[in-house]
C-alpha cells in the first residue's frame, strides 16, 4: 500500500506562471517531508523540506505548505521556469527514524512551457 | 569534490549472466541505499545500509545482492534471478546524526542497466 502519493502524473504551466505539485500521505507518523528534482538519466537532488511543526517553508521561488489535518503538502514555484522542467518526487520520513529510508511517491513530471 | 560516484553509467549485459554495479562515497556518510527507478513507478528501494558490515531488505531485494564490506563503499549485483532486471539504478547515502533527526538523502548520477 502506497504510503506517499502524487497522483497527478504530469502537469504542464507556462512559463511566469506558478507551479503547484500535490502529494498526499497515508501514514500519520511521518512527520518530515521532502521535495527532490530529477531530471533524466541523473540523480534526484535535494529542493526543500518541511518539518510538521511548521505548514510553510519557503527557499527562494519554492515554497512548500503542510497540512497535517489533512495529510496533504504541496510544491509550489513561482514564478515557473524552463529549466524546472523535471520529474519531482516527494517523501516522507519519521523523525527517530535514524537513516532508516525515505519513502517516495511516484513523481510528477512537470513541464514548463516557454 | 565530495560525492557519490556510480560506475559505469550505462551497462548492457546478456540475459542470465550476473553483474554488479558500483557505488562509491568519500562524504564519510554512514548509510547507503540502492534504488531503482522504472518509468511510472518512482524510486523503489533495493536494500540499504546504516553500518559497516549490516544490511536490510528493502520492497523489491529478490534477486539482488549487496555487500557493505567498507564504508564509503556498497555494490549491487543484479543475479540472473533478478526477472526485470533492466532500470535505471540509483544508490544515496546519509549522514547519521543519530535518533531525532531528519537526514536528507544525496544522490549518485545512476546507472542505466541494460539486459538483451
């Protein structure tokens, strides 16, 4: 059973505009969230990350807000560029997890368009 | 420069012959993962491990292999038991800052494993 799920598997938005990615959890435990960027045949690379004692982080054009009520954060960008093209993954941690391992959606593959 | 290596980045091999796949660290990093990654399926994890010598199971192990004999190093071997085995796979490693904390996952380039 999927703990963390994006369940839109594209979006498109022009360029200026603003990107949202959605990702919802299962597991009430998580409590550390986080956002890589992949682009193809490379690594994912560290974007930003929330703690769920706060329901916004913000690192220059990206912003992520938590909603634990509803086990639900989102990826905002803003304003949108074609270089964020790329698949984005979200994933969820617990916090006396140690280096025990990430769990990730699946992605959203985002496109920006000029 | 710290990082992750993965050698080599594409890799083809027959049907049934085993192959392994390397990861390297020198950012003194305690945990290393493996991933794979198949299209629509996001990245599912292999193995890992938060110590020397110590290994677990991750969702998808079966037919595959993993040594953690030093530190900075973790190798994949993808056995001929290994039924799909073409993807593109992916080793991270984190830092252990102990229990209470939350440690971000780096990433190595990948490797493209090609079985024909």
């Amino acid at each position: 059973d999927q703990q963390v799920k994006q369940n839109s598997p594209s979006l498109s938005v022009q360029e200026g505009r603003i990107s949202i990615l959605n990702c919802d959890y299962t597991n009430s435990m998580f409590d550390y969230f986080l956002w890589y960027k992949k682009y193809p045949a490379e690594g994912p690379t560290f974007l930003i990350s929330i703690s769920s004692i706060k329901d916004k982080n913000e690192d220059g054009r990206f912003t992520v807000f938590l909603n634990k009520s509803a086990k639900h954060l989102s990826l905002h960008i803003v304003p949108s560029q074609p270089g964020d093209s790329a698949v984005y993954f979200c994933a969820a941690s617990f916090y006396n997890s140690g280096n025990t391992p990430l769990v990730f959606g699946k992605g959203t593959r985002l496109s920006v368009i000029a | 420069d710290g990082g992750i290596t993965q050698s080599p980045k594409y890799l083809f091999r027959k049907e049934g012959q085993n192959v392994t796949l390397s990861c390297e660290q020198n950012l003194n990093h305690d945990a290393m993962y493996w991933y794979r990654q198949d299209p629509g399926q996001g990245l599912r994890l292999i193995y890992y491990s938060q110590i020397v010598n110590d290994f677990q199971k991750g969702d998808i192990a079966e037919g595959y292999s993993v040594s953690r004999e030093k530190k900075e190093s973790f190798p994949l071997t993808v056995t001929s038991a290994q039924k799909n085995p073409t993807a593109f796979y992916l080793c991270a490693s984190t830092r252990d800052r102990g229990l209470g904390t939350h440690n971000e996952q780096f990433f190595g380039p990948g490797t493209r494993l090609t079985v024909l």
